[in-house]
C-alpha cells in the first residue's frame, strides 16, 4: 500500500469510535427522481432516530463499532490492497494468493455504503469537535475513494479480480471479460454494490466522486453487455445489479440503466446457464416458486419489483406477486429467515422448514427486507412491511451482536451450543452487508403519495424519531415517540404543516390483526383478541380501517396535532401449518413485532426436555440483560441491554433414579430470538413442545 494512503489510514483509525460516534453532516441538497414508484419513499436523509431508544441504540452500536471494525477489515485483508495492486497491474502478482474471492471489492463498497449513511445526519454548527470528527471521516472516505477511482480502467471497467494481473487473474474470473459472469466471476454482482454505495453516498453528501465512478462503470457494461451481436449476452450470476441499474436510473433519470436491468431480468432463463441455484431455470415470468440460493434470490425479485413498478409490465407485477405468495405461505420462517438449507444456501422445499439445520443467511434476511420495501412501493398494502418488521427484528437483527462487533452468518431456530457469533468471515458478505442496512434503517419508516385525490403520509414503522418530509411538494415536519417494541403506544405529533389536507395512514400490524403473517403458513394459537385505539388532540377517533391494512384520518393537520396509537401488546402462541413437519406439536411464543427462545442461561434444566401448558399464562419482565461483549477498544459503554423477558409456568419431564418418567413444575424464561448467544453458546429454541410427543425426557 503507498506511504500516503496508509498514513490517511493511520490518521482516520486513530479517532475512529470518536469519528462515527459524533460524525454527522449537514443534510445534503435533496435530489427529485425523473421517476419513481407508485408511492414515493422518504429518503434516509430527511429522518433522524431518536438517540438513546431501541433503533437509537443499534444506530449508534453501528456507527461506532460496525463501520469502524468494517473499514479496519478492509485494511488488515487487503481489500484497499486489491485496489492500490490494479492500479499498477503486473505479471508477477499472483491473484489467488492473496485475493480469497472474487467479490472481495464489495466489502469496500457496502462498508462506505453504510458510513455514507452515518454522514447523512444533522450536525450542531457550533459543535466543533463533532464537526471535526465529520470532517475526518468524509476525508477518509474521500481518500479510499481515491484508491477505487485509480483502480479503474481507461473505458471504466472495474474489477481488481481480473484488473491487477489480467493474464493470470483470480481463478473464478475466466479468460476474458464477462467469460464466467454467469458462473463464478461477480463482475457484475460488484457492479451492483459499487452503484448501490455511490449512490448513497451522492444522496447524504452531495458529491458525485463515487457516482461519476460508478457511472462510468455501469457504462461500460451498458456497451459490452447485452442481446446484440457485438455485446457478451450473459446475465449477472449473482444478482443485484438489477436494483441497483433502478435506483441508478431514479438518481440519474438515464433511462438505459432501467434498460439494462430489464435485460438481465429477460434473458434469465435464456442464455448459457440454466439452474435453480441462480434462478436461471426458466425466464422470470414465468416463475412461481422461490428456489435456489435464497440471497440471489431475493436481489432479484427486488429487482423484478423494482422493474414491475418503474414500468408497469404486467407479467413481472403478477410474477413477482405469485413468488411472493409462496414464500410467505410456504417458506417463511416464524423469524422472517428465509433459506431453509446450508446445501447451496437455498429455499426448501414448499413447508421445508426445518429449525436446528435451518441456514436462514443474515444476507438473505436483508434481501427479504428489500423485496417487502419495493412491494410496498408498488402496491401500497400493509402487508409487506408486517413481512419486513417481522424480519428486521427477528431475523435480520439476530445476525448482528448488541455491541455492534460480531456477527452470525447462519440463523438456526435451534442450536445444542455449536453456534456461536464472530467477528468476521473470510466471506464477509454478512458483515458487511449489516454495515450497510442498520444506518439506511431511517429511510423505510415513512412513505407519501402525492397524487390529488389520494394524497397520504404512510407511517410504516414505530419507532422514535424526527423528520421534515413533503406532500404534494410541501414541507411537513413531525415527530414519533414510542418505547414500540416493548410498548404499543405511538406518539405523533405535527411539528409543522403547509402541504393542506391530506390523509395520515397509521399501519396496523398484522400481530394485533390476528395475522402472524399475511397467509395460513402461521396463524395464533390461543383465543386473544387484542384491541388499539387511536386518539387526537386527546379525543378517541373511529379510525377507518382501510382495505390495504391502515387505519386512515384524513384532516388538514395543525401545528400540535397529536395522534396516539395504542396497541395492546400481549404474548401470543403461534403454530405452525400441520404440512411444516419440523414445527409438529410445537408452538412458538411472540410479543408485539418481537419473536421469543427458550436460551440455557436463564433456565437451570434442559430446554428440550420442557412442555408448555395447553392453556399457557405469561408474565412480562423487564430485564437488564448483561452479556458478554466483542472485544473492541471501540466500545466503552456498559454491556447491558435494556429488553421485555416472558416467563410461563411449563412442566419439565425427566427420568428419575428409579428409571420412571418424572414431571417437575419449573419457571421457564423466554427472551428476544434476537438477544440469544451473548452469554456463550449452549441450547436455545424458538420452537418448544406443548405434545408430550414432541418434548425429549432427559
């Protein structure tokens, strides 16, 4: 690595915990698609979380531990190394001695993604050292982008993997360009995270230096990839430059971008490679089941909603709507995990949904996330953010540790003590994919509709914050308060209002309408019928329940208007349907959003050997849950974690002395599927027998 950059490097590092606890940066100037979705997003950068609250503590754990630990990954594996090595490409350098795998670039990619996020927050002028911390850190972003843009080939081709030596590149890389796309090579899975990040970073700081980058690149794919004679007619084989060539084409309004993804989407299934694994069996219309490598997966059918709704093809609207119905009624984990199998990453068979063995990829949970977000964009219905909550706080938030610093990679609703979290991966996608998603976190709470007769303000995730957001063009500023996940009730106050009347549309979740997700695949096992109530200015409202999930008011709101969500919020039972073999006599227990385990820890007898009552009666704890943290010189807060325990009365079958099955009453305590492994590894289960048949007398 050159002397300079490393001293760049060594003078970032140095502060680097105080850098992103502090740094934030004035809101960039806001940039309008030349076109967009049905229902337009509300982008992270006009919306602040609330420090000090539930997402305000994992906001800051990933600002000054993830990114941090994410960049410094980047420097100890090389990954800058890649770049500074193909800038001054050679014969003698040996690729796959020191480079492990072809997309090794994208942890470059994803982790400036994620710190872009970080610069995108508001900054006190008069705060001196903050701003000096924010300064620091654009400039270290600044200088690695150096190395990227230097890396870059003169037509714009970027790709180190074949760049540092081209006649010797990484093995997966093939002979020429785009010769092993659709195989092993990530030439164009690179692509899509080089985009997704440039534009991120254009959107909080206002800089083109990565956009322009990123730009050039997709160019030269544009000119070399493609149906024509002249063009290599490959599709990605890992995918996501399809969603990222749509969101290229909503920051740039180029419409060859949106064309580009379009053509990777139609020529699926027609060209070279022909697998499940890669979603490339039959054309994608013409798809009706979610199979193969469940990340890839899920990149695509983001990019098939993203194309669905920026163009209105009918056939990719029904086919990523019939996709989706089969994996929310047939391969959805009770977590919002999706990928049942570790062999090829992949879904199941339809109710294949096994628990110990279940592979559930954290990358895979982010992708899920991704498809809700873009169906609730195209459609406007609740039910795609109860998919998204569901999985943002069970199966996307157990893959990162509380203190930010260590990582699952697989997400098993059932573990005899083989798991435990790390602190990286040789294949970092995981990591480094959460240090891209946690900080863009405020950017899926809200939405708008702007159109005359229908123009309405979408609150889709309760959680505290603040933001200055537009309807019909105009300002509308707001607040939310809530202690949600542990409480249902909802503050929202009206800071400010010039956009006139229009309709506020409150989601009702789908726990608190009797759905634990929208299909049969789950359904509440005990005769609860939780109620809500909403109130304004103190008065209670008859709400109107809307047929796309929301409770609407509709009002030309005032400065100091305050609606108040009240959900009740109790533990539930949940079973499986009978055709999930693995879930057979057991149930699972949620609360609110908040999926439940039986962890050894808190419970003095084996786990597997418990049977809930049939009429089960719970009692809610708060807990000062302490666990054991990453080392980190990054962290100096206290390891504790403030969270809601369930416990219930529950029967523990033994074998006594005399050989004779034994029943003795015991306390069995439950805790967030989120929180387990932070004491050490050992038993834990989401799912506990409430038949005899299913319980394991010890």
């Amino acid at each position: 690595m050159n002397k300079s950059f490393a001293h760049k490097l060594r003078f970032w590092h140095a502060p680097l915990a105080a850098v992103l606890l502090f740094s934030t940066a004035s809101v960039a100037q806001t940039h309008q698609p030349l076109a967009g979705y049905p229902i337009a997003p509300v982008p992270f950068t006009q919306v602040q979380i609330t420090p000090n609250t539930f997402w305000g503590e994992r906001m800051e754990a990933s600002r000054t531990v993830t990114i941090p630990l994410a960049f410094s990954k980047c420097e100890s594996e090389g990954r800058y190394e890649n770049f500074v090595k193909a800038s001054h490409p050679s014969d003698a350098y040996d690729v796959p001695s020191f480079m492990g795998y072809s997309f090794d670039d994208t942890d470059v990619y994803k982790t400036i993604e994620g710190a872009s996020y970080v610069l995108s927050l508001p900054v006190d002028a008069k705060d001196r050292e903050a701003k000096r911390k924010h300064d620091a850190l654009k400039h270290y972003i600044d200088s690695v982008l150096d190395i990227v843009a230097a890396a870059q080939e003169h037509d714009g081709y970027l790709y180190t993997a074949r760049t540092i030596n081209p006649k010797k590149p990484h093995q997966w890389a093939g002979p020429t360009r785009w010769s092993k796309e659709e195989d092993l090579s990530h030439e164009l899975y690179n692509l899509g995270h080089m985009v997704e990040s440039a534009v991120a970073h254009w959107q909080a700081t206002g800089s083109r230096k990565f956009l322009d980058i990123a730009c050039r690149y997709a160019d030269c794919v544009v000119r070399e990839v493609g149906p024509n004679p002249t063009q290599a007619c490959v599709v990605p084989g890992h995918q996501i430059a399809e969603m990222a060539l749509a969101r290229l084409y909503i920051a740039t309004g180029e419409k060859k971008y949106l064309d580009e993804a379009k053509f990777f989407l139609d020529w699926r299934g027609k060209t070279t490679i022909k697998h499940e694994y890669s979603q490339a069996h039959k054309p994608v219309v013409e798809q009706d089941e979610a199979v193969g490598h469940a990340v890839r997966a899920a990149y695509m059918y983001a990019g098939m909603a993203d194309v669905a709704a920026l163009t209105g093809d009918t056939a990719y609207i029904h086919a990523i709507d019939r996709i989706w119905e089969n994996i929310v009624g047939k391969k959805l984990y009770i977590t919002g995990g999706i990928g049942a199998t570790s062999s090829g990453e992949a879904f199941g068979k339809n109710y294949e949904l096994p628990n110990a063995t279940a592979y559930c990829e954290t990358c895979a949970a982010i992708g899920n996330v991704y498809v809700n977000y873009r169906l609730f964009l195209l459609h406007g219905e609740s039910k795609y953010y109860d998919v998204l909550e569901r999985t943002l706080y069970n199966g996307l938030l157990a893959g990162v540790s509380l203190d930010g610093g260590a990582f699952f990679y697989p997400n098993p609703l059932q573990s005899a003590g083989q798991h435990q979290r790390k602190a990286w991966f040789g294949c970092a996608c995981c990591p480094s994919n959460i240090c891209r998603f946690m900080p863009s976190l405020p950017g899926y709470i809200y939405a708008v509709k702007s159109e005359k007769e229908q123009r309405s303000l979408y609150v889709n995730l309760y959680m505290s914050n603040q933001t200055e957001l537009k309807v019909n063009g105009k300002k509308v500023k707001l607040s939310q308060e809530t202690d949600y996940p542990w409480d249902g009730d909802v503050k929202i106050r009206f800071e400010q209002n010039a956009a006139g009347p229009f309709a506020l549309k409150l989601r009702l979740p789908g726990w608190i309408a009797g759905h634990p997700v929208p299909s049969n695949l789950y359904t509440y096992a005990d005769q609860q019928k939780p109620n809500y109530s909403v109130w304004l200015n103190g008065e209670q409202l008859n709400a109107e329940l809307t047929t796309d999930g929301y409770l609407t008011i509709k009002r030309n709101w005032k400065k100091g208007d305050m609606v108040e969500l009240c959900l009740d919020m109790e533990p539930r039972v949940v079973k499986a349907h009978e055709k999930v073999e693995a879930d057979r006599g057991l149930v699972s227990i949620e609360r609110g959003p908040v999926v439940y385990c039986a962890e050894w820890p808190d419970n003095n007898f084996n786990i597997n050997s418990v049977l809930l009552n049939q009429r089960p009666k719970f009692k809610v704890e708060p807990m000062n849950f302490v666990f054991t943290p990453t080392p980190s010189h990054h962290r100096t807060s206290a390891p504790t974690h403030h969270l809601n325990a369930i416990t219930t009365q529950a029967q523990w079958l033994k074998y006594g002395e005399d050989g004779k099955l034994a029943v003795e009453d015991v306390t069995l305590k439950l805790i967030p599927y989120y929180a387990w492994c932070h004491r050490g590894s050992g038993i834990m289960r989401v799912w506990l027998p409430q038949s005899v048949s299913s319980t394991l007398p010890f």
